[in-house]
C-alpha cells in the first residue's frame, strides 16, 4: 500500500515521503484520529512539500523561495480532495486522512523520526 501511496504522491511532485507507525509517534490530539475513524495502531505516512519550483528562479524576484509557490494549505486541500477518495477505492478496508498543521500527531517528531530531516 505504501508503494502505491508513494506513487500517487510523486505525481502530485511530492518525492520524500516516509512511513511510520502511530504507535511511534506522539499522538496529541487523539479526537483527530478518532474523528476520522482511525485508531492509534495505525500507519502515519509523512510527506516533504516541495516550495522549490521554478517560479523561484525568476531574476526580478526578492523573496524566500517558501513565499513564492502557492500557499500549502491550499495544495494539501487539494491533494486531499484528490488522493483520499481514490486511496479509499483501491483501499477500502482502509481508513485515510490527510492532515497539515491541525494534526492529530507531532508532525515534526514524527517526520524526523521517520528519516525525512531533523529537529
């Protein structure tokens, strides 16, 4: 399953993604998990957005290349509204949700801990 989520997020340009288990991470917010039905032996799958495009590359600009691409929370909306219905159809004894920010784990402990960056 991990395989095919990965390729589903690299065709959205998402290339560095990782997989860990919920129970390896810290779950703050456990009515998040609940809300959406799953429970906390679940796999947590963890993902780098990629603000490097090459929108950043134009001469004229003076801005950190993280203020230049659209606005995260727009492009993780859309990725939900994308990747979740047709995870759930390849997938339907499986449960999925996708969350940035407002998030039932530590995300940055549990991206660290799953190998994509440091703390």
């Amino acid at each position: 399953m991990f395989e095919r989520i990965r390729q589903l997020l690299a065709e959205q340009g998402i290339l560095l993604s990782a997989a860990i288990s919920l129970a390896d991470c810290t779950v703050k917010k456990s009515y998040l998990l609940e809300r959406a039905g799953i429970g906390e032996t679940g796999t947590a799958v963890v993902f780098a957005i990629p603000y490097h495009t090459p929108t950043c590359e134009a001469p004229d600009r003076n801005l950190s290349r993280y203020a230049v691409g659209r606005d995260y929370h727009l492009f993780v909306k859309e990725l939900s509204q994308n990747l979740l219905p047709r995870l759930q159809d390849e997938f339907p004894s499986s449960r999925f949700a996708l969350f940035a920010d407002h998030s039932p784990i530590d995300e940055r402990e549990a991206a660290a801990k799953a190998g994509l960056g440091i703390i």
